[in-house]
C-alpha cells in the first residue's frame, strides 16, 4: 500500500508542478525504496532511474544525487549487476566526499561503496573502503539531547551498518565486525538513552540550559550543512569556502558544548557517547566460568561472537529477521507464568504441550551455531548482549537437541548455563577483587492483585502513572520471600518490601555501595499497557503521584540511577 500511494504521489506531482519538480522526485526515491525492501529489485531499477533522470539537469540538491546514486547501486547488487553497482557506487563516494565532515551522506556512501565491493567478489577491499568510514561514525555518534521528539544528533542506521557488519564477516575480520556490532546494539538499545535526555531537561537548571545550548548549535549544524552543499551546488568557490568555515566554527562550538555537558552530567560520556571495546578488552573483563555472547544481525542473518578469557569465535545463523521475529512470538506465550502464580511453563514444558520444540531449536541454532557452540568449552555462565530482536528470545528456554520425550532432562540452555543479559558490552564491568557482598534487595510491592497483566489496562494518564490502576495489578507474594531468603544469606543489607518497596525509595538510594541489586516486581514492556511508551519496573505507587515518583521506574530513570 506505500508503494502505491508513492507512485500515485509521484503522478499526482509530475501533472500538477512537472516532471522534474523536487516532490515528484522524492516519491520516485521513496517508491524506489520501497520496492527494494519488497525485493522488486528490476521496479526499484526503473522508478530510481527515473528519479535520476528528472534530477540530470539540474544543479542542486547534491544530497539526493548520492541518496538515489547509492540506492541503485544496491539493486544492481540484487540483480547481480555488479558493473553497474560499482560504477554508481563510485560516483556516489566521490560526491559524497565533498560534503562537510560529520555529514551522513559520507559515511553512507563509503559503507555502501565497500559493501557493493565486498558483494562483488573482494571482502578484503570492501573493508578497506568501509573502515574510515567507521572511525566517522564513532567521532559523530551521540544518543545525545534531544529537541522536543526530535533528535538533533544524528546517528548510523540500523540498515547501514548491517551492511558494514556483512562486509566485516565475508572479509573474516572479527575485531571489525565486533565493533560494528556494539555500534548496532548501541542504536537500536539508544530509545531509553533519549528519554532520559528529555527527563534531563525537563526541569529548569544548569543542566537543562547546557542541554539546551547543545541543541541549539546541533541545529545551527544542521542548517548550515544544507547551506554549504547549496553552495557546493552553484559551483561558486568564495561562497562555498565562506560556508565551510561556518560549519567548522560550529564543530569547535559543539565540541566546547560537548565538554560542558561532561562537567555538568555524571556519566554523561557513557551515557550518550560510548566507544566500542575490542576484544582483547572484553576477554579481560571475564572470568574463567563466564563467555559474553554478542549477536547482532547482518544482511544474511544474526552473527554471533562467543568470547571467552582464552578463546574468540563468531558464527552465523541461518535465520532472517523476520524467521527470528516469527519464532520469538511462538515461544514467548508459553515462557509466561500462569494468572494463579505458578510456573505454567514448566507444567507444559514437561509435558511438552503447548511449547514450540521447533521453535526452541531455530532459535539455539540461530543464536548459537556449531562455531559460536563449540568456543563455550567448560563456561557455565553466559552473559547475552544481542541487538533488538534478538534480545526478546527467552534464553533460558532454548534447546540444544531434539530432546528425550522419555522422562529424563530436557536440553533447556539454562540447565547448562547460568543466563544473564547486559544492554552493552561497555556494560559487563572488568572481574576485579570480590568484594564483600552487600545487599540492596526491593520489591513484592503492595498490590490488590484484581486485575490482570494480560487486560488492556490504562496505567498513565496525563504523563504519570494512574495509583489506582497501579494498586490493581496482580500481587507478588513470593518475591517478599525470596527478598527475605535473600537476606539471611547476606545480612546487613537494605531489604523493602510492601509499602517501603517504592520507586523514591529505590532512585534515592545509594547503590554504588551494593554489589547485588535484585528488584523484585512487575517488568512491563513498552505498549503493554496504555500510556506506557517505554519499559517499566512497578512499585508500590504514593497516594499523589508526581514526576518523581508515580510507582513506575521507567527504563530512562533506571539509567539515572548512582
């Protein structure tokens, strides 16, 4: 249906303005784009061309040259013209080139060019082509402020360096390749980091007038990038070297506004501007028992990275998004708990009703192939930082076989490994001393427990959270035994429950001084309930709710948290 209005956007244009009007040039480009994602490669051919042609005699709009340059080029791939892909892929890198640093198009087009490369029969030179433009996206990338719901720091997409990522593994060069994937884990994990950029600037101080004039230069950045290639269209040399240094004195002002925010944000750079680690580097941060499994997708299916102390492997599954997507819905149904509390899953999966064997099977398969597999050695701990999509599979609930049927263990992951998820390779600290353990335990908040999680029930209104919808979700009785249990084994910590179990109490406290932290409620997903735009822990919710404190700990005030 979006093909279609774009192609009837494109007539309705062309008969209204003519045929090289800019609107009818940006429907052919859409339309184009979309019949590449519906593998309709020879109709995406001819509307780009199209597009290319009405653009042919006209001067301006450098930026679109290259968007439909590079586009065509990746159909062609399709098609396996590779001639013609190298040759739009070549112009479209020396135009590119001549844009400003810090701008997408260039990035883009060296990605892309190195990919068709790759593509073409020669990974290594693809790389070669694709790494500079790496090293410009990590120099540019910021989950940074943001202006209203718009973000004004502008960052790699997920379509881009999936195409880095695939030249990385047909070149067999893993420490790339791990650096696009933390990249590609890092954009799509970046949601949470931007609401807390808004939570950020949402009262009135030094912080917020910081934030605020960061953004008021990346806008300036903005305007004067389309200003400079304006000018690098008329060909007027004086004009276009006026507009560079604008946009230099602008870099120089952003990176001052860089250097305010770290003063003014504790944590700021990891926050917003975390650097990929290499390898080496993350063996160090491991014990002897622990393997960090990194997964993101590339074009051809998600790559996975087994690293442990002393070994490095990546593998890839042979399993599409949209297969991935498919057998996660199959299988996440039958991980729930049953509405009484206890763990249907573990009745059904005895019995083996009601449970997606096969689809358990795809999954451990995609996640982990015989490479990545056979790297785990001796470990019984792993610790999964995957890319979106990946990070909803239930881990736990994967099988290495076929299973038995005949009464004996079944090949669950979790009865090999014990399983934990990180949001980011830079966050799985370095094993250093053990120190001595110091509980911060919350939880089994004072709920009714009449209403359940399964309903479509409203939980924020007006931007905070409803008490009584709150107070209505189904009880926790057993996590306040677990947290009890919990403090026999390590006494001397901080232990809430019931109505201590709020969500002040948790962002107040110091946490820097617990090396166990167990939260212990209701996790709440995005969309799950209305009004909820973003992952949630529930607590026991006050009488008057406000900003600070409405009973839900959100996922970008978790990442507040000291």
């Amino acid at each position: 249906s979006a093909l279609g209005l774009y192609l009837e956007s494109a007539e309705v244009f062309g008969a209204a303005m003519g045929e090289r009007a800019r609107p009818r040039v940006l429907s052919l480009v859409n339309a184009g784009q979309t019949a590449l994602e519906l593998k309709r490669f020879d109709e995406a051919i001819s509307l780009l061309e199209q597009a290319r042609e009405a653009l042919a005699s006209d001067a301006g709009d450098p930026h679109q040259r290259v968007k439909i340059a590079l586009t065509l080029a990746i159909a062609h791939v399709e098609t396996g013209a590779f001639d013609e892909a190298l040759a739009l892929a070549t112009d479209a890198t020396s135009r590119a080139e001549q844009f400003p640093r810090g701008n997408v198009s260039r990035a883009e087009a060296a990605i892309v060019h190195g990919w068709v490369v790759a593509r073409a029969g020669d990974p290594a030179a693809g790389l070669r082509i694709v790494a500079p433009a790496l090293d410009e996206l990590e120099t540019n990338f910021a989950a940074g402020p943001m202006n209203g719901d718009r973000r004004v720091a502008w960052r790699p997409s997920r379509a881009l360096l999936t195409r880095a990522l695939n030249v990385a593994y047909l070149a067999d060069d893993r420490e790339q390749g791990f650096r696009i994937a933390q990249a590609l884990i890092r954009t799509d994990a970046s949601h949470a980091s931007s609401l807390a950029w808004r939570r950020l600037t949402s009262e009135p101080g030094e912080v917020a007038e910081t934030v605020a004039t960061w953004q008021r230069l990346a806008e300036a950045r903005r305007r004067l990038d389309h200003r400079y290639l304006d000018a690098l269209a008329t060909g007027d040399f004086d004009q276009t070297s006026a507009r560079a240094v604008e946009v230099a004195d602008n870099q120089r002002a952003l990176e001052g506004a860089e250097a305010a925010l770290a003063d003014a944000v504790p944590g700021y750079r990891h926050l917003s501007q975390a650097r990929p680690i290499t390898l080496a580097e993350a063996q160090a941060r491991l014990r002897p028992s622990e393997a960090m499994i990194v997964s993101a997708f590339d074009r051809d299916g998600p790559v996975t990275f087994a690293i442990t102390p002393d070994r490095v492997a990546w593998g890839r599954g042979a399993m599409s998004r949209a297969d991935v997507r498919r057998d996660v819905t199959a299988l996440r149904p039958e991980v729930s708990s049953g509405r009484d509390g206890t763990d249907a899953f573990a009745r059904r999966a005895r019995r083996r009703e009601g449970f997606d064997a096969g689809a358990a099977q795809r999954l451990y398969g995609a996640i982990l192939p015989p490479a990545v597999e056979a790297a785990l050695g001796d470990t019984n701990e792993l610790i999964f930082v995957t890319q979106e999509g990946l990070s909803d599979i239930p881990f736990a609930a994967l099988l290495a076989g076929s299973g038995h049927g005949d009464g004996t263990p079944e090949p669950w992951l979790v009865r090999r490994f014990a399983i934990r998820a990180s949001t980011s390779v830079d966050s799985v600290r370095p094993a250093g001393p053990i120190r001595a353990p110091r509980l911060f335990a919350a939880g089994a908040p004072r709920f009714s427990g009449s209403q359940d999680l399964g309903t479509d029930l409203a939980l924020v209104r007006g931007g905070t959270a409803d008490p009584m919808a709150i107070k209505a979700l189904p009880s926790l009785p057993f996590a306040a035994v677990e947290i009890e249990a919990l403090g026999r084994s390590f006494p001397g910590g901080t232990l809430l429950t019931g109505d201590a179990a709020t969500e002040a109490a948790v962002r107040t406290a110091d946490l820097s001084q617990a090396t166990i932290v167990v939260l212990a409620t209701h996790g709440l997903v995005a969309g799950d309930m209305g009004g909820l735009s973003e992952p949630a822990l529930v607590f026991t919710p006050p009488e008057s709710p406000s900003a600070g404190d409405d009973g839900l700990l959100t996922a970008s005030e978790a990442a507040m948290l000291d």
